[in-house]
C-alpha cells in the first residue's frame, strides 16, 4: 500500500483533472484537502473525455505533464481524445493517467462493473499506453523500479497510466463533503414516487437507484415500472427520452443527478428539440459525486440547471429547495401538457444501510419491458 503523498511525489506532477472514483478516494481526498478545486493545480471536470482535453491543454501552455484520474467504466470517454489528439501519432502529448479498477477479478463487485473490469487493462493495452498496476502490495521500491521505464515513455511524449486495486493507495484524513441544502434525496424519491405512482421511472447511476428501488420495496409495489440505470453514467435522460417518444401515452419520469447531467449535458438540448410532452425530468442537485463518496461537481459553485433547461427548450421549469415547493411543482405537472423540468436542491448523504437492488439488470430489463408492451406502447 502506498501513501498517496509519497506517489504524487515520485511522479512529480502538480496539475490533476479528473472524475471521482471511490477506488481513487485516497488521492482525490488528498488532491481536495491539499488544493481543493483551485483551476490551477486541481479541477474536477465534466467527463473523462473532458479531462483529456483539459489536460493536454495545460501541457501545450506549460510544456508540464498532466494527471488524469478515473474510474475504468471511464475508458470508453477517453479513447476518442487518447486516439485522436494526444497520441504519439498525432500530437504526441504526454499524460498520466490513474484508473481506479472497479470490477478487478476475485472482488466482488456490481454487475455493471464486471465486463468493465475485464477489459480494463485490455483497452489501455490496445491504446499502446504502457501501464502498472498498483495493488496492496505495491511498495515505494517497486514503484521506484517501474517508474525507470514509465519515464522514459513520458520523455518520449508517450502517456502511461496506473491500475489501481483495491486497498492500493492510502490518505490518513478524512474529509468531509457536505452543502446546506436540508431536503435529503431518498425524501425526495420517495414524495416523487407518491406522485408518479405506477408511471413510468427512469433513475441514474448510484445511490438515486438503489434508494427507488428500496422504497418501491418498502411500499410493496412494482418494479416492473422502474428502469435503472446502474451503469453508463450521464444518459438516463437520453435512455427517458427513447421511451418517451415510443410511449406516447403515458407519462415518463427520469431522476437525474447532477454529476451525471453534467458529464452528458448535450443531452438537454436534443430532449429541448423534440420536446415530448410526456416526458418529466427530475434533477437531484446536491453538488456532488455523492455515490464515490461526496467529491464536489461544478454544480456545486451555482451551475443553474433549470436556466440551462429552459435555454434548451423545455417548457415548464421549476426549482424547489422545500418539501412544499417540490409538492406544488409536482402538483402542476399533473396539469403540465409539455416537457417538463423540476430542479431540486439536495443535501449530501444516505443510510449507511441503504441496500443494493436485488434484482439483477437483465431481469430488471425484462420486467421493465413486459410492463410496457403489457400497457401497449
């Protein structure tokens, strides 16, 4: 196991954009308490894609090289700007990147991280990124070794990137993310699903999911209405919009988070331009990546969603910070005839108890499909 400080010292970086990883919590606990997100050493930026970009934008203005962290369900955003911009055959850009591997084989782990774990290393290799995995095992004197080759690869203008196992890096000190927003996100579930009964439901990745499911389970009802969307982060919305326009007929609910808006926003103005009538998207906003333990997104500083909704072409727009607010907006979307946005601010945190669904995704897409041909789509 390796102390975070000590790797960032062996590295000799001080510029790292990423996306949160609850694998990476040690370095982005250290990178928060050491820099917080100051634009000059720290950012936490929208995508990973996005954080290649950014990244090879400082190294052309410093001639620095650049750390990119990410979970590996983040690969997939990083191929175009790894292939296409910073290759050796292109411009040849130097960055490297740290991926937390979720899904490492003989962890048990969720199932929309299994296929992902197996190909992690598989997708770097085909990059022709040289990478070292890091596990609990890893020591400063074998870091040492490796790092003789890696650098050469950085001097050359090449990437490398770090796999990092569980229990591999350590920080000692806990921080804590919290805002001062009072309504909890499992409340406001929970009043949606008293609204929205057996309609439609389209929930985001992490914790929103799991908290719908538990309280459909608490209340004895269906989940056959519910689509969850465990992995591919940011597109519930798109995946609510898809059925939207095949089921005319009902209404179709997605509970969106802000982490997940921001990292696929492109989303808002394709729904803005078709503007289905049906459709009533709920945006959970507590500033942070809550589900890999709490780091802020830019949402936190005062991005205004339901601006950016209402730019985009939906119609009816609200943001409620009060139970009774959420209840009066709820209320007029029984009235609403067109596209409709709820923006609610939320605090940070869950149970500590809060279970995972017990069904798995493919009976969860099964259900979810028999119940909408059974309504007749």
């Amino acid at each position: 196991m390796l102390l975070v400080e000590k790797f960032i010292s062996m590295l000799a970086v001080d510029f790292f954009v990423g996306v949160p990883d609850s694998k990476l919590k040690p370095l982005v606990n250290y990178l928060m308490d050491k820099y917080g997100v100051d634009n000059k050493h720290h950012l936490i930026a929208a995508n990973e894609g996005n954080c290649v970009a950014i990244a090879a934008g400082y190294y052309l203005a410093t001639g620095k090289i650049p750390l990119v962290y990410l979970q590996n369900s983040g690969e997939g955003n990083v191929i175009n700007p790894i292939a296409s911009l910073i290759s050796p055959d292109v411009y040849n850009i130097p960055v490297i990147f740290v991926i937390g591997w979720r899904g490492e084989d003989g962890i048990k782990d969720e199932p929309q991280h299994k296929f992902q774990g197996k190909i992690t290393k598989d997708l770097i290799d085909l990059m022709q990124i040289k990478n070292v995995t890091l596990t609990e095992n890893t020591t400063e004197e074998t870091l040492e070794e490796d790092l003789k080759e890696l650098k050469k690869e950085l001097e050359e203008g090449r990437s490398i990137a770090f796999l990092v196992k569980e229990k591999a890096l350590k920080f000692e000190k806990n921080i804590e993310y919290k805002n001062n927003n009072k309504l909890k996100r499992e409340e406001i579930i929970e009043k949606i699903v008293e609204f929205a009964n057996e309609d439609i439901m389209v929930s985001t990745t992490g914790k929103a999911s799991r908290e719908l499911f538990e309280i459909r389970e608490n209340k004895n009802m269906s989940h056959n209405n519910d689509f969850l969307t465990v992995g591919s982060m940011g597109h519930s919305s798109s995946i609510a919009l898809g059925i939207a326009i095949s089921n005319e007929k009902e209404k179709i609910w997605c509970i969106d988070g802000d982490g997940a808006a921001i990292m696929h926003l492109g989303a808002l103005p394709v729904i803005g331009e078709v503007k289905p009538s049906n459709l009533i998207h709920v945006l959970i906003n507590n500033g942070a990546h809550e589900s890999v333990g709490g780091m802020p997104t830019v949402a936190k500083n005062g991005c205004e969603f339901s601006k950016i909704a209402k730019a985009c072409g939906y119609e009816y727009i609200y943001k409620v910070k009060t139970m009774w607010e959420l209840e009066e907006a709820l209320l007029q979307t029984k009235k609403n005839k067109g596209l409709t946005f709820i923006e609610v601010m939320s605090a940070i945190g869950a149970r500590s108890d809060l279970k995972r669904p017990t069904l798995t995704p493919i009976e969860n897409k099964q259900n979810f499909m028999d119940r909408l041909r059974r309504k007749g789509v």
